[in-house]
C-alpha cells in the first residue's frame, strides 16, 4: 500500500508539472502575439466616430486592468495564474460582457459529446476488425478491409470532412451539413431538439471515426499477430480448443489492456480533433470557439480553452497512471 501510495504521488508531481509547463508555455506564446487584443479592441470601439484621445488613453488602461495584461510581464504572469486557480479569465472580448468561462461553457458539451462519442465508436470498430484480421490472417474479407481501413488512415480529416459534406449535402443531401442542430431550435431536452442534435452530428462523428479507426485497426492487428505465436496460444490450438474461444480468452482479452490505455489518452485529448471538424462543419464546440478566439484577438477567450485542453490532457495522463498497475499487475510501482 505504501508503495503504491509513493506512486501516486509521483505521479501527481508530474501531472502538476505537466499543467504548470504547458499553461506557461501557452501563456507565454499568446502574450509574444503579434496581436494586440487590446489596441484591437480600442481600434474597434473607436472605429465608428471621433473620440477624445484622454477617453481613448482611459479605455486602453481599463481594458488592461479588465484583462490583465497591465504591467510588467511578470506581473502579468502572477495575475494570469490568479484567474486559472479561481476559474475567471474575465470576459470575453468577442462576447464582451460575457465571462470567457460561460462562453467555454456553452461550447464544452458540444465538443465533449460529439468527440466521446466518436472515439469510443472508433475505438470498438478499429479493435474488434484489428484483432480479427491479426488471428485470422487468411480472411479474404478481412484482408479487404484492411486493405480499406489503411487506404483512409493517411488522408487528412479535412479531405474526409468536405467528402461527406459533397456526397450527403450535395450529390445525396440526406443530411445536414452545419451547425450543432437546427437554427430555430432552443435547447431542450425534448425529442425535437434530441433528434436534430443526432441528425447534425452524424457527418462529424463519421469523419472522426474514419480517421481514428485505422491507428486502433493497425495497433490491435499487431498486438493480436505477436500474441498468436506465444507459447500457451500455439498448445491451446494443439490441445484442440475451439478458434473462437482461443481468440476471445487467449489472445483478444491479453492485447486489450494496451489499447484501454489508449482509449482512456484518446479520451484526455478529445479537444485535439476539435478544431479542424468543427470548422468543416461549422460544429458550435470547442475547436470552432478557438478558431473565433483566435481570428478576433480573444486573448482572454483563447488562454481559457486552451488552459482547460492543457488541463484535460494532463488530467487522464494521471488517471491512467493511477489505474493501470491496478487493472495489470506486472506494472512495477516505482
């Protein structure tokens, strides 16, 4: 136990790292942008008139102070991480006055629900076809579906996306090709809302899925290829056990605990596939508040999404850490 618990907090030093490392670093890149939010913001205000230049001078510091990026960059620095322990990044410039948290907020179970979803989907498919193609190699089936599967690994998300928004928008528009569910539409937990949700993320979610199956396809077939040459594999076929039950005993539940791991990094990294799906599609998540963020000078907006993807990451790094010698216990506790 003691052990164990010198483990966990060892790992837990490393997940504080982690997070204090990547939310510096992204500290550090949004403050050396060429983009002033700031200057932006005033250009913007004061675009439409006339303005008294003391007024002018007055809104800049206000807005400094609002943003914190007043003063010397250190104090910049001890005020940004202020906002990241008490959860206030301030509000968002694009949004102004809503507070960057609520925007996030809005945005968050979009992304997390379409790109849960479509790992898990990908994951289940790309295992199950993996570990059938590693064991029964002379498949004439399976072999065109490898053959299938490793032809999309290599091609670019967004190629798949624009694919499937020409085939099922244009040549065959069965489904919606934007937006997180119909425009006229107010979110409720009705069947009407339930549906259009359904309806507007299939195309996104099989884009993600086309993407993600392959690297799980490919892992799994080789895990279930070394697996079947082991010695307690090669005396069950010997010994006459059935094919299917040497598969699902033998070989399929041994390769499984790499691939649960991950499952579980796939899961911690789902803002990663955001950015470019959402923009295909127009998807009101994550990935599309960052492109915004980005392209209007949300300083504040941006720091809040990608300190909660730095966070997010680090966080099921950690959890993994922790589970795994529990779920296999040749891990060693050191």
């Amino acid at each position: 136990m003691n052990g164990f618990l010198i483990y966990a907090a060892k790992r837990f030093l490393q997940f504080l790292f982690v997070v204090f490392t990547g939310i510096t670093l992204a500290f550090l890149i949004a403050h050396f942008s060429p983009v002033d939010p700031i200057e932006q913001t005033v250009s913007l205000l004061t675009s439409f008139g006339s303005t008294d230049p003391q007024a002018v001078e007055i809104l800049r510091e206000s807005l400094r102070e609002l943003y914190g990026t007043g003063g010397p960059l250190l104090e910049q620095y001890f005020t940004f991480w202020g906002r990241v322990l008490t959860g206030d990044f301030g509000p968002s410039l694009s949004s102004f006055p809503t507070p960057v948290m609520t925007v996030i907020g809005r945005a968050l179970p979009w992304t997390v629900g379409l790109l849960t979803l479509a790992t898990i989907i990908s994951w289940i498919i790309g295992n199950f076809l993996g570990a059938l193609a590693g064991y029964f190699r002379s498949s004439k089936l399976l072999k065109v579906a490898g053959i299938v599967i490793m032809a999309l690994q290599p091609i670019p998300t967004y190629i798949i996306g624009l694919s499937l928004v020409i085939l099922f928008g244009f040549i065959w528009p069965i489904l919606p090709i934007s937006d997180g569910a119909q425009v006229n539409l107010a979110p409720a937990f009705n069947w009407a809302f339930i549906s259009s949700v359904i309806e507007h993320g299939i195309l996104p979610a099989l884009t993600l899925v086309l993407v993600g199956i392959g690297g799980w396809f490919i892992s799994m077939r080789s895990l279930v290829s070394n697996i079947v040459t082991d010695d307690h594999v090669v005396y069950a076929e010997l010994g006459g056990v059935r094919s299917r039950s040497i598969f699902s005993q033998y070989v399929a539940r041994n390769a499984m605990l790499p691939q649960v791991t991950g499952l579980a990094l796939s899961l911690g990294n789902v803002f990663g596939g955001a950015v470019i799906v959402e923009f295909v599609f127009n998807y009101p998540g994550i990935g599309k508040l960052l492109i915004s963020g980005i392209y209007s000078g949300d300083y504040s907006l941006v720091l809040g999404v990608t300190t909660i993807a730095i966070i997010a990451v680090a966080a099921a790094v950690f959890v993994i850490d922790i589970i795994y010698p529990l779920i296999d216990p040749r891990v060693k506790l050191g």
